[in-house]
C-alpha cells in the first residue's frame, strides 16, 4: 500500500493466550527476550553460544524482577484494600 509517500507492508502478528489466568513471570520474559535478542542459526558457534549463555542469564533476571514487581502490586492492591477497610480481601490478596 502507498500512502502519501509512506509504504506500509503486512507485518507479523502474533498471539498468545492463557486460559483461566494471566501469564506468568516465565512467559513474560519469555516474550521479552524473543522481542530483545535473535540468535542467528549462522551465526560462528563461538558467538551463538555467548549469545545463548546471555539469552539464558536474562531470563533469570528478568524473572527475578517481574516476580519482584508482582509481588509489589500486590502489596499496593493489599493496602489499597485495609485502607478501604476490606479486610477480608486484603488477607486473600496477601496469601497469594
């Protein structure tokens, strides 16, 4: 398509879905790593494995931090809830 100038092409598009539950910190970073770093499969094998052994490091911390960030709204939401005065709610929220 040509639009004033501008070339636009069909680009890929990709869908991912749970059932019952939203996706965990795993399959976050998961994604995020897929959208952050492409090892070639002709890349020298010296290289690929670097980027391997780096790919793996950063799923560790990004699912350090996500779990960490998770873990902090959760705290939010429970005192949201005491502040509101639900009690009951904030104690389910905090068993998760």
């Amino acid at each position: 398509m040509n639009f004033e100038g501008v070339t636009l092409s069909p680009g890929i598009v990709e869908v991912q879905t749970t059932q019952h539950r939203g996706f965990t910190p795993e399959e976050v970073a998961e994604r995020c790593l897929d959208k952050l770093l492409n090892i070639s499969d002709t890349a020298p094998p010296a290289i690929r494995d670097q980027a391997i052994a780096y790919k793996e490091h950063m799923r560790a911390v990004l699912v350090f931090y996500m779990k960490e960030a998770v873990q902090s709204d959760r705290t939010t939401v429970n005192n949201a809830l005491l502040d509101a005065g639900h009690k009951d709610l904030a104690e389910l929220i905090r068993r998760l």
